[in-house]
C-alpha cells in the first residue's frame, strides 16, 4: 500500500474510533500517521486536541511544537498552542504564539482575547486594553472581552470607564452586566433605553 493510501486509511479509521468514542485508540491511529509522514499537520493537530481533551496538555503541546515549527502551521495551531501555554502559566511563550497567530491573521478575534489576558497576567495592563479593544471590534457581542476591560479599569481605579462598559452591556448581555457590576461593586442603574 502506498504512503498515501496508508494515510487515508488511517485518517478514517481515527474519524471512526472517535465517533466510536474511542479517543485513545484514535490517537494511536494519528500516532501511526506520524509514523510514515512525521510532517502531517492534520495527523499532529488533531492528535494534539485529542491529547488536551484527555488532560494530557503536555503532550499536546508536544505536538504544537512540532506542528508550529512547520512552514504549512496556521494560525488556529498557534491559537491552540498559546491558549495550553497559558493555561499552564507560560506567559512569556503564549504571548509569542499568539503573536505568531495574529501575524498570520490579524482577524482571528480568539487570539486577541488570548493575548490580552496573558498581557493582563503580566501587568501589562496598557498593552492589555489593546488587545481586547480589538477582540471587541471583532466580537462586539461577546461579553468576555468588555468583561476582562472593565476589570482593568477597576484595578485601575478607573471606575468611571468600568461603568461605560456595564452599561454597554446592559444593553445585550444584561444577567453577565449585573454580575460584573456586584464583582466589582460598582452601582449602575440601567441605561434609559
């Protein structure tokens, strides 16, 4: 059997066992692919979700190491790369991948979020609000970004900014507006509509 008949081959077999619920075996499958192409980006990518999924994030980010140092990488390898690295505290490397992420796509709205709380973990605080200013241009519905903008201000001693935000999200988000407002103990009656 040829190479790429084997890789095929094995593919659907992965898609199968995962669908069977078998996640382990599925990876083994991915494991085998990296056997004849150690270069299949779509072998380690998804041998790497399997493993996060699992709880195993240092393999995982075993394989996004290797799957990001290849020239084909995209930028979701290097979100999901940056996103394990900051769940584990590695500031410093996150901010690089997601970095590395946006240089290939300055529209990917999750690596904006991404590296504003990495920059929010570092105290990096005015770098922060940049970041998830952008995610919000991207995502101006999502609550997550105005919520983690707020916060900072608060920290800041801004509580004037924190109120424009909660106002704002009273608007579409009101039960996550409330909730940010008793967080932070800031008083903010409902904007007239």
């Amino acid at each position: 059997m040829s190479p790429s008949s084997t890789l095929l081959l094995l593919k659907w077999q992965a898609i199968v066992l995962i669908v069977l619920g078998q996640r382990q075996a599925a990876a083994a499958c991915f494991g085998r692919m990296l056997e004849v192409d150690a270069h299949n980006c779509y072998a380690l990518s998804s041998r790497a979700h399997l493993r996060a999924q699992g709880g195993d994030a240092e393999g995982a980010m075993q394989d996004y190491a290797r799957l990001t140092s290849l020239p084909q990488a995209r930028a979701a390898d290097f979100f999901n790369q940056g996103y394990l690295q900051e769940s584990a505290g590695r500031f410093e490397a996150a901010e690089a991948s997601f970095r590395r992420a946006l240089a290939l796509d300055e529209q990917l709205d999750r690596a904006w979020f991404g590296l504003g709380l990495v920059l929010m973990r570092q105290a990096r605080l005015d770098e922060a609000i940049s970041a998830l200013k952008r995610n919000t241009q991207l995502q101006p519905m999502s609550p997550y970004a105005w919520c983690e903008l707020a916060r900072i201000h608060v920290k800041r001693q801004e509580p004037e900014e924190a109120v424009k935000i909660i106002r704002h999200l009273q608007g579409f988000e009101p039960k996550v507006a409330a909730e940010l407002a008793r967080e932070t103990g800031i008083n903010v009656k409902a904007s007239p509509v």
